[in-house]
C-alpha cells in the first residue's frame, strides 16, 4: 500500500469507527457511503465482510490504533 492510500484508509478507518462502529462491528445500517465504506475496507483485508457491514481483521485493528501516531 502507497503513503497515500495509507493515508485515505486511515481517514477511512477513523470515520468509520466514529460513525458506523457498534459493539466492534461495522454496521453500515444500509447507506450507500456506509456499504462503499465496507466494501473498500474489505478490498484492503481490514474487515471481513458480515450482515449489514463488517467485522475489524487484526490488519484493521493495527491502523485503527495506529491512526494517533505520525
């Protein structure tokens, strides 16, 4: 993955845990940008892929925790 996608997939991850996040699941609630949200994560292993959104993979994990540093 380049810096930049990085970058966006850290954004990415923080909206998504701020927005979306239940009882650590992603539940996209069937938006659209929910759904697309998801789906990109999922494209870059850092969800798998569940009912009406996603659960966080242990890759997830580590750039959701590393989205405070550098």
């Amino acid at each position: 993955m380049t810096d930049g996608e990085r970058r966006i997939l850290r954004a990415l991850v923080g909206m998504c845990e701020q927005c979306i996040s239940h009882n650590g699941e992603l539940d996209h609630m069937a938006m659209t940008a929910g759904e697309n949200a998801v789906a990109v994560l999922t494209d870059y292993g850092l969800v798998t892929s569940i009912p009406r959104g996603g659960k966080w993979t242990e890759a997830g994990e580590a750039l959701l925790n590393s989205r405070f540093s550098n």
